[in-house]
C-alpha cells in the first residue's frame, strides 16, 4: 500500500514538472518522451489519472491529516 502510494505521488510529480515545462517553455515533454504517438501519450496521461484518483482515496480512507490540527 505504501509503495503504490509512493508510486502515484511520484507519478503526479513527473507529470507536473512536465506540465510547468510545458507551461513555461513550450516544449511537450512527454509528447517528445512518447515519439509524438497518440496512443502512448493518452496511456500515459490516463496512468496520471489512475494516480490522481489514488491518492483521493488514501487520503480519504486513511485520512493522513487528521492529527495535524
């Protein structure tokens, strides 16, 4: 469980470091790290949803932040 949450978090961040790449410069990282395919790039964006969603669920199920108040 702690892996996959690592995982999905790790997953999220390349994606927005490639995103504020993107933002930024103009240059699509990830349509470049998929030769410009379609389908792979669409797989891989489908991948940073699954994690987003994820970490939804941990934080609903096992509510990390609870205790910090």
């Amino acid at each position: 469980m702690k892996l996959t949450t690592l995982l999905a978090c790790s997953v999220l961040i390349v994606c927005g470091i490639f995103a504020a790449v993107y933002a930024l410069a103009g240059f699509d990282i990830l349509a470049y790290l998929t030769f410009g395919n379609p389908y792979v790039y669409r797989a891989a964006l489908s991948l940073t949803g699954v994690a987003a969603l994820w970490l939804i669920f941990w934080l609903v199920a096992f509510r990390p932040t609870k205790f910090l108040s």
